[in-house]
C-alpha cells in the first residue's frame, strides 16, 4: 500500500515537472516571435533610411524624438510608430512574391490567381481591380494582399462587376 502512496507522489511530482516544462516552452516560443518582431522592425527602419536616402545626422535627428540615440534602444511600439513615420516620409515596405507566407499560402496564390483572371474579364479590369485592392484589403497592389477574407470579398466584387456588364 505505501508503495503505490509513494509512486502516485511521483508520478505527481513528474506531472508537475512536465507542466512547468510546458509553460517554459511556451513562454520561450512568446520570447522567439517578440525577438523576430523586434528584429524585423529593425530591419524595416535601417532598410528605410537608406531608401529614403538619410544622411547620418538627419537620422540621429528623428532618433533624438524619442530620446534615444539608436534604433536598438527602442521599444516595439516605438519601433513600429517610427516605421509609420517613415512610410508618412514616403517609405513603401516591399512584399516579395517568392516568401514564405506562412498558413494558407497555396489558397492565397490560388486567390490571387483566380482574381488577376477574373478581373481580366471587366472593361479596365487592371485599373479597378487595384482601385478594389485599395479600398478593400487597403494595400497598394494585390500581392501585398494576404489576408484570405478580404480576397475572398475582391473575388465576390470582381463576379459581382462582371454580372452587370
């Protein structure tokens, strides 16, 4: 009897070790996409400054804003209101169409498609279709466009616009 008193302890013990394991992962997997999050709005600032052709000091200038001397000495969000500031500047954040989309990618591509062709079918079917692309999914052109539901609603426009001509 003592025996199977002493095993269920540890067993519990292990439960308690396997539970503390999963909530270590788990915060290690929250750090790893605020650190890639992080990293990428780095990217995203030092890219714009050279495209928006900086000079050093200007750059320092923008910096003293808020109170910091580098990009890296920045919080996320004010990572993110500089990269805002920066597209007010004129800076376009580029989507290149061979990357890795994550989920859904091959439904995204096979929207994409089929949209480009049903668009094709309308009197000034490129024009309006971006005219769509803009108003709908708020973006510039149709690849920058992953979000499968407002697809979706640009191919349902697009069929729409072609029943009434």
């Amino acid at each position: 009897m003592q025996f199977l008193g002493i095993r269920r302890i540890a067993m519990n013990a292990d439960d308690r070790n396997r539970s503390a394991t999963k909530r270590a992962d788990k915060k290690k997997s929250s750090d790893n996409k605020i650190h890639r999050r992080r990293n990428g709005l780095l990217a995203l600032v030092h890219i714009a400054k050279k495209e928006l052709a900086l000079r050093d000091d200007e750059y320092r200038d923008v910096l003293k804003y808020w109170g910091v001397t580098t990009s890296a000495q920045m919080s996320i969000p004010e990572l993110e209101e500089l990269v805002t500031y920066f597209e007010s500047l004129g800076f376009k954040k580029k989507v290149s169409a061979d990357r890795d989309l994550g989920s859904g990618v091959g439904q995204i591509k096979a929207l994409w498609e089929r949209v480009r062709t049903e668009a094709g079918k309308l009197n000034n079917g490129e024009q309006r279709l971006k005219g769509l692309v803009k108003k709908i999914a708020k973006a510039d052109d149709l690849m920058s466009c992953r979000d499968v539901k407002k697809l979706k609603q640009i191919l349902k426009v697009v069929r729409l616009l072609q029943d009434r001509e």
